[in-house]
C-alpha cells in the first residue's frame, strides 16, 4: 500500500484512541486500558462532519492561540514556526502538499500559549486538524497560487507573533482560516 494509505490509517487508529502521537517521538500503541475516548473523534465517527464545521471551531480555537502566543512566546517557541514554514515551503517545491509541517505550525502555535488547557484542545484535535488540513490542502493545490496564499498567511501569522503583537496576530490567523474557508465555500 501507499504512504497515504498507511498515514490516513494510522491517523484514524489515533483518533479511535488506539495509537497516540508523541510530538517529536513518533506514534505508539495506546497500552491496553490506558485507552482514552477523545470526545472529537466521537462527533467526527457519528455526525456528519463538514470541513466547514471544522474550519468554524478552528476559528475560536487558533484565533485565541495567536493572540496568545504573540504575548507568551519563547525563542524556541519561534524557531519551531520558522522551521515548518520553511518545511513546508521545502516540500511544496517537491511537489508534496505540505500537510504536516501545515499542521507541525498550527501545533506550535498552541504550544507557544504556554497554556495547558489551549494545548491539551488542540492535541485532541490535532487529528481532525490534520485531516481538515490535508482535506483544504489538496483543494487549494489544484490551483498553486492558492498554496503561496497559505504560505504568505502563515508568514503573516509568524510575523506578528514575533512582533509580540497580539491583535495582528489573532487577525492575520483570522484572516487565513477565513479565506479557506472562502475558498472552499466556492469549491
């Protein structure tokens, strides 16, 4: 089988609770008992899921991180956001959809809040994330123009967070989800 087939797999074993993803580690099976039911995967199994439903509670959820990680970064912080843009700006000039190191920002975002409850929402929603990513992704790469919009709002995004400005940050990340969603409105 394909990479993708095995990644969309494994990535729905996590959100069944099965594997888990350690940032930095890889993937794990979940120990027997330890086996926790994220309430996300749960709506995702039994309600009829829409990209734009997922794009909305990104809003609230990434919006907020923005503002926040604009006030309470670290340098590291900082060089995980640079490193997945230019991650992705590398494997988008090879062709890929840049899905994970999309996702690897989104992420650094969260951590760079420096709160505990904002980063444990956005691990359990890391896999719809992901999935909603991938899902936008490979919409907006049937035109390339739209994956350079990506880039430039995730710069835009990077740009204020480093500038310590929170409002921009939280507009420009605004700004970004919205036009996906847009776009997807119209696709």
């Amino acid at each position: 089988v394909s990479r993708t087939t095995v990644r969309n797999a494994i990535n729905r074993l996590v959100t069944l609770g099965l594997l888990e993803h350690r940032q930095g580690q890889g993937t794990f099976v979940v120990t027997f008992g330890e086996t926790k039911n994220n309430p996300l995967a749960t709506i995702l199994s039994i309600d009829n899921v829409s990209i734009g439903d997922l794009l909305e509670v990104r809003m609230g959820l990434e919006c907020n991180s923005a503002r926040l990680a604009a006030m309470r970064s670290n340098d590291q912080d900082l060089l995980r956001l640079e490193k997945s843009i230019l991650e992705m700006e590398e494997v988008v000039g090879k062709g890929d959809l840049g899905n994970e190191a999309d996702a690897a920002f989104h992420m650094a975002i969260s951590f760079a809040t420096k709160n505990p409850v904002q980063i444990q929402l956005m691990r359990n929603f890391y896999d719809l994330l992901f999935f909603g990513i991938k899902q936008n992704l490979s919409h907006l790469y049937d035109d390339p123009v739209n994956i350079e919009i990506v880039r430039k709002a995730h710069k835009k995004t990077f740009d204020a967070i480093s500038e310590r400005k929170p409002l921009e940050a939280e507009e420009a990340m605004r700004e970004h989800i919205s036009s996906v969603h847009e776009y997807l409105k119209k696709n």
